[in-house]
C-alpha cells in the first residue's frame, strides 16, 4: 500500500492542450520574466541609489518589488524547463518547495500592501505626524512584520500538505502546485488543512484586504476636504500607484481562488492561474515607474546618467 501511495513527481496539465504552441508561450513567458526581473530590479536599483527616494513608502516598495522576483521565480523557470519536455513533471520535494515560496510570498504580499496603504494614510491624514510615525525603526519592523506572517503562514501550509497522502492521481490541473490542488488529490483527511485554509484566508487575506479598504475609506474622506482641485489631485497622485497595485492584486487573487469550481475549462484555469501569478508581479514595477512622478524623475536621471554622464 506505501509503494502505491508514495508519489515521486507530480504532472503539470497547464497548457497541455496546445502542444503546437509550446514554443510561442516558451517565448512569451521568457520575456515576460525578463521584463519582470529588469523592471522589479531597476526600482530596487533606483530606489537604493536616489536619495530622493529614500522614504518609507519607497522603502515599502523596495520590499514589494524583492517580493514580485521571487513570487515570479518559483513558478517561471520550472514552466520554461516543462515546455521542452515530453512529460511536464515536478518533484515531490521540488512541489512542496515550490509550495512553500509561492505561499510565502502570497500571504507577505498581503501584509505588506496593507502596511503601505498604512503609510498613505498617515501621510494624507496626519502628515505633521507623518516623520515620526513613519520613521525608519517603525517601517523595518512593519517591513519585517509583514515576511514574518507570510513565512509563518507558509511553514504551517506546507508541513500540513507534505503529512498528505497522495493516492487519487499525481497530475495536477495547473503549472504550479497549490494547497487546494493536493488536498483534491489526497485520500488522507484533510479536515485540519481545510480549517487551516479558511483560517489563514481570513487572516492573511481578508483582514489585511479590509484594513487596506479601511484605510483608502479615510483617504478619500480627507482628499475630499480638501479645498482646492489642485490640492486634490497631488493629494490623490502621492497614492494612485499603490491603490491601482492593490486592485490589480486583490482582483486576479479573487478571481483564481473564489470562482466556482465547476463550469471552467483547463485553458481558462491556466489563464487565471497566469495573471494572478505571473504578470501581476509584471505590473507592479511598470505600474510604479508610469503613475510616480518621483520614480519617473528618477528614471530620467539615471537615463542621462547613463547615456550622457552627468
């Protein structure tokens, strides 16, 4: 019965319906993850060498755009290496890993988007107390509040999935593994990973999301008072890129994980699966670098440095 249980490898189906294309989606998801890198890396670089930049929603950024690199690189190379592959395939240990990463950097993501609208808020709200609310102890320990659950989140979900027993099939209906996934797969009891799910999405999830929704309340409550349109729009343009990122992101996860399970084709839960996990983190640096006028300066700068060297 062990030797019939134990599961080695699991099958990736995500894009197994168009074989003839294997080569266009090796492609598209290359550059895809090259803009990713290149587009996340050159904030980090920005944000590190500019000293206008050194505040702490751009310090919260910097977390952001680490984040998106490695939320992209537990899922892209292992796809780039499967299309050239007869059989799609993950190791055990390489999905439980793969679990752990995607897991960490979801459930950090979460936290770290409502300690940016935090940071908003003080800052349109009570921008006299902004410098020694926001002062650099209290952002590294929100910074590092926010890795903390998202690991500690993550090492609960993934010891509970490897204590699974795999019996049903090894082939999973995606590129990736997750927890509802396996626990479809499992002919173990999976009341506690269930329990645990719905508890860490009220966590991790909804409490964060309604934080965020709490804060943006309060806002545009204040950028409503204020008198001039003018005063408005910059009050307002200091937090569009984070709100726009937290729609983005707080959107395509909705989507992926509260849809009805039945009535949905594999191409379509593989075209979900990709724009929650894939170019979400694409956007975030593009969406940055097009709303923010303090990043678009930066940009500038650094393109006369480069080109001109002054």
């Amino acid at each position: 019965m062990e030797n019939q249980t134990f599961v080695k490898e699991f099958i990736f189906l995500g894009f197994s319906n168009h074989p003839d294309l294997y080569i266009l989606f090796f492609f598209m998801f290359l550059a895809i993850y090259t803009i990713t890198l290149v587009g996340n890396a050159l904030i980090i670089t920005l944000i590190k060498t500019d000293v206008t930049l050194h505040a702490p929603m751009y310090y919260f950024l910097t977390n952001l755009s680490f984040l998106d690199i490695c939320y992209i690189s537990a899922t892209i190379p292992v796809m780039l290496i499967n299309f050239f592959r007869l059989r799609k395939t993950i190791s055990y240990i390489g999905c439980v890993a793969q679990l752990f990463f995607l897991i960490t950097c979801a459930g950090t993501e979460c936290v770290l988007l409502a300690v940016m609208a935090y940071d908003r808020y003080v800052a349109i709200c009570s921008p006299l107390h902004y410098s020694s609310i926001m002062n650099h102890s209290a952002c590294r320990k929100m910074a590092g509040f926010s890795w903390f659950c998202g690991l500690a989140n993550s090492l609960v979900h993934t010891l509970l999935a490897s204590s699974l027993i795999i019996c049903k099939s090894n082939q999973l209906s995606h590129f990736f593994c997750d927890v509802p996934l396996l626990l479809k797969l499992s002919c173990s009891d999976t009341s506690v990973n269930e329990a645990v799910l719905h508890l860490a999405s009220a966590l991790i999830g909804l409490t964060p999301c309604l934080f965020t929704l709490i804060s943006y309340i309060r806002i545009i409550g204040t950028i409503l008072k204020i008198k001039t349109s003018k005063g408005r729009a910059k009050a307002f343009s200091t937090c569009a890129s984070h709100l726009i990122v937290v729609i983005v992101f707080y959107g395509t996860a909705n989507f992926n994980y509260n849809r009805p399970s039945s009535g949905y084709s594999l191409d379509i839960d593989t075209l979900v699966s990709s724009l929650y996990c894939i170019v979400t983190p694409m956007l975030n640096p593009i969406i940055y670098s097009l709303r923010n006028k303090e990043v678009k300066a930066s940009l500038m700068k650094m393109k006369k440095i480069f080109f001109f060297g002054s």
